[in-house]
C-alpha cells in the first residue's frame, strides 16, 4: 500500500551566506501520522519547518506535499497549497491587536470570508477544545499566561481544520504539568481530525507522548529516522546520546572541535 | 588592498539595499492595487497616520509661519522688501514649508511608529503566523498603511498651510504691525493654484516614503529588541533623507522653465 506520503523532503539545501544549515534532508512524512524531529538547538530544525512552508526558500532539494512540488511555486498557488496548514509557533505568536476570539477565527476570517459572528462561534467552540473558557475570548493576548497563549495557539492553528499541523517546540518555556496537557492536547486534536502532525522538539518526553514516527537532526542532515518505539533501541550513537541527555558522546566532541 | 575591499565592500552594500528595497517596494505597489483592499484596515490607519498627527503638524505649522514672517520681515528690510511678508510666508508654506516640514515631523512620529509595531511583529514571528493564516503580510499590513499615507499627508498639509498662514498673519499683524485687511489681502492676491497643488502632490509621495520606510525597516528587522530599535531609527533616518531628496526632484521638475 504505496500512498503518496503527504510531505516528502529529498536533499533539501539550505545556505544563508556561507553558513550551510541544512545539508541534505531527506524525510518523509506519512498522511495521518505523528512525525518528530529532534535534534539539539541550532541543528536547523526551525528552517526545515519553514522551508516546506515556503516562509524561507531553499538553496536546492524538492519539497512535495501531496506529491506536489511546492518549492517554486507562485504566490497564488502557495496560498492555495497553505490551506492545507496549520502552524503552532514557539512562542504562540498571537496578534496582538486583536482580541483572542479574532485571533482564533482568524484564518476563517480571512482566508474563508466567513461571517463574523459565525466564526466567533467556532472560536470559541475551539477554544472550548484547548480547555478554554468563553471569558477567555474576549481577552488580550497581553493579558494570558504563556501556557494559555500556547492553547489559544494551538485553537488558532487549527480553526480551519486543516489537513497538516506543525509544532514548533510545543512545550518548551512550559512547567511540566502544563507541558503534559498541551501533548495531550495535541494527541487528542491531531486523532480527531486525522491530520497529518510534524512537530520538532527537544523535549524527549514531549516527543515520546506524541510521536508515531521519529527522526533526528543533526548538522544539517537527517541521521536516522523510524517508528517512535524504537528510539531507545535503535543503536544510532548519536540518538542514543540525545535521547539519554548525556553530555559525553559523538555529539559533545564536534562541539568543542567547532 | 583592504582599502579597496572596504569600498567595494560599501559599494556592494548599498547597491544590495537599492535592490532590496526596490523589490520590496514592488511587492508593496502590486499589493496595494490587488484585491482583498481592507478598508477597515485602511480606516484605521488613516486615524493613526493622519487624526492624530494633526497637533504635531498643527503646532510645527504655525510657529514656522511666524518665524518665517519675522525673518522675511527683518531680512527684507535690507533692501526694502518688508512689505512682501504675506506674499513670501503664503509661496513659501504652500510650496515648500508646508509639505516639507509637516513630512519630517510625521516622519518622525509614523515611520518609527510603523516600524516598531511591525518590526516586533516580524521577531515575535507574527509575520509568518500570518501566511500560515492564509493572509499576504504586504496585503494586510503594507498596503493599508501606503494606501493610508498617501490619503491622510495632503489632507494634513492643507490644514498646514493654512495654520502656517495664519502663524504668518498673527506675528505679521501683532507684532509686525501690518494691517490685517491688508495682509489677508496679500496672501489670497499673489497665491496661485500651482503653489498649492504642487505642494499637495509632494506630500502625497512623502507619505508614501514614510509609509514605505516604515514597513521595509520594520519587516526586515532581526534580532530582538535591539533589532526593532535599529529598525526604528533606520526607518526615521531613511524617511527623513529620501522626503528632502525627493523634495529638490520634485521642486526642479515642477518649477522648471
């Protein structure tokens, strides 16, 4: 059973002057299920989020999403192919402003011209989701903590029930009490909808929560991928040494050589 | 030799900002004349690029007639030209006073305010929050407030004008000693359509330099807070320098004969 698999990257190249930041990714990520990407700060996770959204353009490689090439297309087919997307940023990146119920229905708004008191609707019905109140809506970003900003986040990214949804970092700056409800969070919404999930982390117990398959980054490159179950048993020396947080290992030694 | 890569260095530089903001003033103008117009959007900048800049542009108005009147009034009399203060206060605010200095001081209100709301945007990622909204930045955020500018700048310099001539009337008249009658006379007599409306062209396009240096200074910072902070002052800086240079261009193109 050879499904086209929803994001494919072959050999992406990403250089910003003299500094190579990805070196070849290859990754394939399969409709409906849950990839994460791990790899430590600065291995170039945030750029490949970016790359597939066309936010950053790559140097060389192909990005296909629906065996779509999507790497040089134009901005009106972009727009089309975005439909398709949902994204969580890292620090919620909320408008602010805009009230949080007008964030939430934002890509409804705007990107379907739906009517304004119907989408405040399904605002708040999503933000009932993330385990929000409907007093919530009428707030300020300015005015939510960061777990809450994070929720309303998540409501927003998926508001238009898209197809694809990436994290980026979704737990990170969170206490791990908060964090555990937002991977719940993220489990539950993604089976809900039947999306396809990518999300990059460095939170092993994040990743372990809401992966179906794994993949690390490291300079650049793609050094191992499989089913998340397997993380712990793979024998890559690198995953190994991430995986477990040691400081000694194949990884510390290129840090100190650089 | 490192001379002369320090040159070709800066040469190389500037010929990538020209490039740069070129491009990215394409993007804006095809922006702005594609639909979705957000009017609303448009509104609203129009209240903070226009409305709340009239006290600002008001106060400068009015004491630049006055000096003006003084100083016409005071130099003239070296060769007997005291009596052409409102004639030389109503040519110089329309033509070039009005515009020009109504065009710094918003520049120096709205451009840095433009580029510190959208360069905190641009490092809080909300920029790119939007095209995963399906929303174009240059549709939702440039092209409102280009649009907004270049409607609201000569509606303020109308209004400057008008303030400048009166700065003019009132120092002319109490402390000058001319005849009110007479003054007002003056001014209406030796004005002409052209002084204003060339006036009224010219801030049309200083708006929209301000509004443009605003949004790319805003929309290409990095870095945090000391990147908004860098982009802030660039946008006044650049507005600033690009409103005179264009100010003599015009000025040549529309006097010339």
């Amino acid at each position: 059973m050879a499904d086209t698999p929803k994001i494919e990257l072959s050999n992406v190249h990403k250089n910003f002057g003299r500094k190579v930041v990805l070196d070849g990714i290859d990754l394939t990520v399969r409709a409906g299920h849950s990839m994460v990407v791990i790899g430590g700060s600065g291995t170039g996770k945030s750029v490949m989020l970016k790359c597939v959204l066309g936010l950053i353009k790559p140097t060389s490689g192909s990005i296909k999403v629906d065996g779509q090439e999507v790497t040089r297309l134009s901005e009106r087919d972009r727009e089309e192919v975005l439909k398709k997307f949902g994204m969580l940023f890292q620090s919620g990146a909320l408008f602010d402003s805009l009230k949080i119920w007008e964030n939430v229905a934002f890509a409804l708004i705007q990107g379907e011209h739906m009517d304004r008191r119907k989408a405040r609707d399904i605002a708040m019905e999503k933000l009932a989701k993330v385990g929000l109140g409907a007093e919530v809506g009428d707030l300020n970003p300015s005015e939510l903590s960061g777990g809450m900003q994070k929720r309303v986040g998540l409501a927003r990214a998926i508001a238009h029930d898209p197809e694809i949804v990436f994290f980026d970092e979704p737990t990170t700056g969170l206490d791990p009490i908060m964090a555990d409800v937002i991977n719940q969070l993220i489990v539950d919404t993604v089976k809900d909808m039947g999306a396809t999930a990518l999300s990059i982390t460095h939170d092993m117990a994040s990743a372990r929560k809401i992966a179906d398959d794994m993949a690390m980054i490291h300079k650049g490159k793609i050094i191992w991928t499989g089913a998340a179950r397997e993380v712990d048993t793979c024998g890559n020396p690198y995953v190994d040494q991430f995986v477990n947080g040691r400081a000694e290992g194949p990884i510390q030694m290129e840090v100190l050589k650089a | 030799m490192n001379l002369l890569a320090l040159v070709g260095s800066a040469v190389l530089t500037f010929l990538a900002e020209v490039g740069a903001l070129s491009q990215f003033t394409m993007k804006a103008l095809r922006a702005s004349f594609a639909p979705p117009i957000y009017l609303r959007l448009i509104g609203m900048q129009m209240l903070r690029i226009g409305y709340f800049s009239l006290p600002v542009v008001g106060m400068t108005a009015f004491f630049t007639g006055g000096v003006l009147a003084l100083q016409i009034f005071i130099g003239g009399s070296r060769f007997n030209a005291e009596g052409f203060v409102a004639n030389i206060v109503a040519i110089g605010i329309t033509r070039e006073l009005g515009p020009v200095i109504a065009g710094l001081m918003v520049a120096g209100r709205v451009s840095a305010a433009i580029a510190a709301e959208i360069g905190t945007m641009r490092v809080t990622e909300q920029i790119d929050a939007l095209v995963t909204l399906s929303t174009n930045p240059f549709k939702y955020l440039v092209a409102p407030r280009l649009i907004a500018a270049v409607i609201s700048m000569p509606l303020l310099v109308v209004i400057a004008d008008i303030i400048g001539v009166f700065g003019g009337f009132v120092v002319g008249t109490q402390s000058l000693g001319f005849n009110p009658i007479v003054y007002i006379g003056n001014t209406v007599d030796f004005i002409e359509f052209d002084d204003v409306s060339s006036g009224l062209i010219k801030s049309a396009v200083f708006g929209f330099i301000i509004a443009l240096m605003g949004c790319y200074s805003g929309y290409r910072s990095q870095g945090g807070a000391q990147g908004v902070g860098r982009a802030t002052t660039n946008a006044v800086v650049s507005a600033s320098i690009l409103i005179l240079a264009a100010n003599y261009v015009m000025t040549s193109v529309f006097f010339s004969s």
